[in-house]
C-alpha cells in the first residue's frame, strides 16, 4: 500500500498475487534447510510462500519493473533482487525481518543475475549485455569488493557460480574466493583476492566453442560443470582448467545445475572402492535428472518422470545437502509460469516416491482480461496473450478448468466474460469463441464478429445476448442460443475500447478512442446519447447500477464523473497517468481505476474521492474486476500478474452511496474532515433516494426491452 489518504469508507490491501517470473534468472528458492518455506519472483515483487500453508503470502516491494533476477543466501536469511529498465538497482532483503538492508546502485540498463557466496560475506553481481559489468559486493559494510568485465569481446555473461575458497597445489584452502561466468562462446574461472580488491580471470578449455547456459562447482570443489544450449554439460578439472568430459543430458538447453554430496562407489550403480561426484540436471525439455560419475565418465541414476510441461527456469534443493540414498526434494519452476514441488528417490526412474506436484499455475504472458459471474463471488475467470483462458477458483486460487488456443492462428484474446456456466473470448483474428466453464473444453467458435479483431465486449443481465466491439469501430449484439447477430451500430470511428449494458437491458453505453461514448437503444435500434470529450480517446467506461451516472478514464490522463443527460461531465479529477480501466462495484458505492503507472486505484463513488492508491503490478493494469459481493478485486496488467486484493469497509458496505463532499468550510452539523456523512444528515438521505424514484427522464416506460422480447415472443430475435 503505497497512498492512503485521511480515512474513508473502505480501504485495499493485496491478499494474493498469481504469477511467477519464470522468464527471470534462477526465479525460485527454497528457504531454509529442511523447511516449507519458499521464495519465487512474481513481477516487481518477491513473494515469500508456505508449502504447508498455500494462502499464506508476504511480499517484499520496492523494485519499480519485473525482478529479472533472485538469489537466496545458504541459511536462507538474506534474499537479493534485480531488474531492467531506467532503474537497475539490486536490492538485498533480510527475510528474518522482512525489510530491505541494502539498494545497490553500480549497473546500467538491467541486472542479469546475483549470486551470493557460501558464507553470506560478498554478493556478485553481472549486468546485462549493455552493462557488461561484474562486481562484488561486501555484504557488512555495503561497498564494492572488487569489479571487472564479466563477458568476452561482445559476449554477455548469463550463467555464474561461487566455488568456495580456491585451493593450492596441495589442495588447501587458502584465503582467495574462486567463481566462474560463462555466455555465448565463452567460459571463464575467476580468482577474487577480498584483501587486495583484485578479480583475476583465466579461460577454460571446452574444446568446441559452447554457449554456455548453466555453471556449478562440484561438492569438493574439483571440478566445475558447465550445462550448455545444446543440451550437454562439460565437466572441467579445476587445477588445470582442462575439459575432461562431456555428458548428453537434455534434448533441450541444460537450464540450471545443483552439485549433490558425493556417494561411495560402493552404494553407486557403478561400484568400486572411492567416492563419486553426483550431479542434479533440469533442462528446457522438462527433464530433472541425477548424474554419478568419476569427473571422466557420468550415468544418469535417477530421473523425474513424467517431465514437466514446460522448459525448466528453477532448480533449487529444500534440504541442501541431501545424505546418499535419500530421497532428493526439490522445487522446480518452468517457463510456463508453474512452479512444482518435486521428489526424486534413489533407483529406477520409476520409484514409487519419484514424481511432481503443482503448487502453482499461472499465466506466463500479459493478462488482457478478468471477470466475475454476475451473481457468483466464488470464482473468476482470465485471458492471457500466452492463449490460455483459465478459471480460478477464489478459495484456493487454483485453476478449476482451463481453455488454450494456438496463438499462431488465434493471435491474442483482448477481452473476457463470464456468466458462471461458458467463458467467452474475443480475439483479434475477429472470432468469439466459447469455452466450458466445467472443463475449459472449447463449446464453439463465431467467425466473423468483427473483421479487424474483437476488442471489448459485454454480457447482458439476462445472460442471452452478447454486445462486442470491434477494432473498427463497430458495435454488435448477438444471441448467445443460436449465435445470430441482433444489431449492427456504426457511428464510432476508431476501436471500441469498452462496453456497458444498462440494468435493463435495453441500452448498452460504448467508448472508442475518438474521444466519444454513445448510448444505443437495443430495443429501436438506434443511438440515443452522444456524450463527447474534448481531449484524448477513451479507454475505458464503468456505468452505475442507477443508470444515470457513468465514470469514464481515458488518455486524457484524468477520471471523469458523467450525467448521462448532460453534454458536459460532472467532475474531471486530474491524475499523473493514463488510466486503462475502471470498474464498479456492485452497489455502486466504490470504483477502481487502473493505469499505465501501474498502480491500482479506490474512489469513493458519492463524492469522487481517493480512497486508495495501491502498487502491485511492475507494469501497466489492463483489467479490473469486482467481486459481487464487494469484499474484494482481481487486477490484472502486462507484467502477467493476477493481483487479489481485499477491500476492508470503515463501515458495513451500503446499498447506496452514503456521503457527499461538502465545499463549504463553514458548515458544523455532520461534519467530519470536510465530509458530510448522510448517517448524520437526514434530509440528504431523502434527497437521494428520491432522485433514484425519479429515474431517469427520456426513458420511454412503454419501451420493450430485450428481456421481455426473449421471454415473451416466439419471434427469432434476429427479426429484431
């Protein structure tokens, strides 16, 4: 929660973010030693989770793009983050506390990944390709150790590793730290001197030129693996530097690599009398697996089967240094937005205790579209540039059933509705297509509905017709039964941004980004209300259950308060951003508003205050969707993100609104922080309530809605 105004009426507070970083370096960990706690990144945030508790979530915020690197330190007390964009700083967290201990600033253009050493003394640090540079951090006093280049010649560095303390030529620890970075074509061992301040590099020998993807040393710290793109990992003898082996272990990239304590050849499938260096594996084919071997030659012994749908991004071990023969547990995450709790046991591929479990799904792409059945709190439903529709389930925030279009012929899904018993989709290769809200099975698909894509659309109350707005400008109402097209409204000149039905059904309000919104008589079958804004298109409208007031946000950088019956809004409030989106709240009382600035915002609908300004998202907020019983709000952006926040009252949420800003500075009776409170103003609480009996005028009482035509006419309503 970043603004809260003087108290109100309600307030936000984030419960649950779905999401997970799964493009980022090493996105995942496991805290602790042994425990059920786990750290992943979820766009701008770094989301602390309980395997044992899944509702229980803390969040760490202050990076202002997606985290595009975590690490975690070996006890599990300190966390480090970084990020792209205008504001590349690594953040370093105290997980005991939860607070931010350092912000470093030393990279240009984007962090690439941190690392922390094995004692917690020193953080390194790799920027990207831009930045090029490599620095390490002491972690007591906050300043640079030591810094250097970290890629060769145009090269970036994406994979690195701490080795521990390097050895001498009778294989002592000394006192300088040893670390490795590898990229495209590239693989270099590094000697850092904590005393000197120095960082000194030499080249090890691959053989071929590799792309290196992945580095980890051994247990013992003798020889360094190095997993590569095309699906192998290299094993490199320390002392020398020299490559002695090469290992076929994915049919994809080798994704991450974690060293296991090494196990007597006696209880290895191999046999014999010394020790073997074991090796964990996860590549971008969905495969985890265990490699033995002597540093000349390795078997794989163990493996996660079935493989993980998905390329693996994640690799972290719940308990550090696993005894031989023990079951291995472990945390995967893919690039698919999953994360699974896995065991592999020793043995066959197919031991009983051998397998994975999802502990969380979500999208792995931009989220265009959220929403609520009408009359049900239980369950909402979203649309993702990756071509998935899914349904969650509010309780648990699983995914209940889940829908998938190829995006290659599909393109991307620009809006989404829910009655509680279809999903429907609006694409931009101009279909509308319907989806079981029971299994995510596709029901059927509507070509045509609008020929340079679907760009918003509307569900009536009576859930038996559908209005769509097209990229054209054009606005369409279709049967939902027989699929038919009902009205066809051209008057718009650029795309529909957004829709509203009327609670009768027998209007529906359009926006477009030619800076009007017009009000459509389904019944006649013409326009009845223009209202025009002066500057900037509309994004977005959110009409009140009374019908005679509308909100409206749009590029104009500014929330506007309509009466429907007059040309000119009622209240402009200026903001610093453009707003995407607005939503109300069932009765009306509150909306939300979300933005390019990604922040999420809550406005009191009587007096067109804010209540709260809230940052949850890493970028911009696409769609907003209020629960019908108005304890809570799914958002939703391009970072990927579903943000579920809880709206707590000041006071029992009213069926109307309940106050009214008073200008005046004198007044006494009712006062309270320059508000009138209607609980103390009787006359003002019958002012309301007969506005609401007056209706709005124009309406025609004889006029037939929708409703009444499909009730009670056997006419095909597209003789409408």
């Amino acid at each position: 929660r970043v603004k809260m105004p003087a108290p109100g009426m309600a307030a936000l507070d984030l419960e649950r973010a779905i999401g997970f970083n799964g493009g980022a370096d090493s996105p995942l960990h496991a805290l602790g030693d042994g425990g059920t706690g786990y750290a992943h990144a979820s766009g701008a945030c770094v989301v602390l989770s309980d395997l044992a508790d899944p509702s229980r979530q803390h969040f760490l915020r202050g990076h202002s793009e997606d985290v595009s690197c975590l690490a975690v330190s070996s006890s599990g007390r300190y966390a480090a983050s970084g990020q792209n964009g205008g504001e590349p700083d690594v953040l370093v967290w105290d997980l005991s506390t939860q607070t931010l201990v350092y912000r470093l600033q030393e990279h240009d253009h984007g962090v690439q990944l941190v690392r922390f050493s094995d004692d917690e003394r020193f953080l390194l640090t790799v920027g990207v390709k831009k930045d090029g540079k490599m620095v390490v951090w002491d972690l007591v006093s906050g300043c640079i150790v030591a810094s250097a280049l970290a890629g060769k010649n145009n090269a970036a560095a994406t994979c690195a590793c701490w080795g521990g303390r390097k050895k001498d030529v009778k294989r002592r620890d000394t006192m300088q730290l040893q670390l490795a970075t590898g990229g495209e074509g590239f693989l270099k061992y590094w000697t850092l001197d904590p005393a000197g301040g120095s960082l000194s590099s030499e080249e090890a020998t691959t053989a071929v030129s590799r792309h290196v993807t992945a580095l980890a040393f051994s247990h013992e710290r003798e020889y360094l693996y190095a997993g590569s793109s095309s699906g192998d990992f290299v094993t490199i003898l320390v002392r020398s530097l020299l490559m002695h082996s090469v290992t076929a272990a994915a049919s994809n990239s080798v994704s991450a690599l974690a060293p296991l304590p090494p196990v007597p050849r006696s209880l290895s499938v191999l046999g014999g009398d010394d020790t073997l260096e074991r090796l964990l594996v996860a590549g971008g084919d969905g495969s985890c697996t265990v490699w033995q071997g002597d540093g000349r030659a390795y078997r794989r012994t163990e493996s996660l089967e079935p493989k993980l749908p998905g390329a693996i991004s994640a690799l972290s071990l719940r308990v550090r240094h696993p005894a031989a023969g023990s079951t291995l547990r472990l945390l995967l995450g893919t690039r698919r937005g999953t994360i699974h709790e896995a065991s592999l046991a020793p043995g066959a591929s197919d031991a009983g205790e051998s397998g994975a479990r999802l502990l969380q799904e979500s999208h792995c792409s931009a989220v265009r579209g959220v929403a609520y059945a009408p009359h049900s709190s239980t369950a909402f439903v979203s649309a993702s540039d990756d071509g998935s529709v899914r349904l969650w389930d509010v309780a648990s925030l699983s995914v209940v059933a889940k829908g998938e279009c190829q995006t290659a012929l599909a393109l991307v899904p620009a809006c989404v509705a829910f009655t509680g018993e279809a999903i429907f989709t609006g694409w931009a290769d101009g279909k509308l297509r319907a989806h079981d809200a029971e299994d995510g099975a596709l029901l059927w698909t509507l070509d045509g509905v609008h020929q340079s894509g679907v760009t918003t659309m509307a569900i009536s109350h009576n859930a038996k017709f559908i209005v769509t707005g097209g990229e054209s400008g054009e606005v369409r109402v279709w049967e939902i039964r027989t699929r038919h097209m009902l009205r066809h409204f051209k008057e718009h000149k650029t795309a529909i941004t957004s829709l509203a039905v009327g609670s009768s059904d027998d209007h529906v309000f359009s926006s477009s980004r030619d800076r009007s919104i017009l009000c459509w008589d389904l019944v006649q079958g013409a326009r009845t209300t223009a209202l025009v804004q002066r500057i900037g298109g509309i994004n977005g409208i959110a009409l009140h259950p009374d019908g005679t007031r509308l909100i409206s946000v749009g590029q104009e950088k500014s929330v506007a308060v309509w009466d429907v019956r007059q040309p000119e809004p009622l209240q402009r409030i200026p903001l610093d951003a453009e707003q995407l989106t607005v939503a109300l709240s069932a009765d009306g009382s509150l909306f939300a508003t979300g933005g390019a600035d990604h922040k999420l915002r809550l406005w009191d609908m009587a007096t067109a205050a804010l209540l709260a300004e809230c940052v949850g998202h890493s970028a911009a907020v696409r769609s907003i969707a209020w629960a019908p019983d108005g304890k809570q709000l799914v958002s939703c952006g391009d970072d990927g993100n579903i943000l579920v926040w809880n709206v707590f009252y000041d006071m029992p949420p009213p069926p109307k609104p309940l106050a009214l800003e008073a200008q005046d500075a004198g007044a006494s009776e009712g006062r309270r922080g320059g508000r009138w409170t209607l609980a103390s103003v009787p006359w003002a609480r019958c002012y309301l309530a007969l506005q609401a009996a007056a209706g709005a005028p124009g309406r025609d009482p004889q006029a037939r809605s929708l409703n009444g035509w499909t009730q009670d006419s056997e006419m095909p309503l597209g003789g409408l």
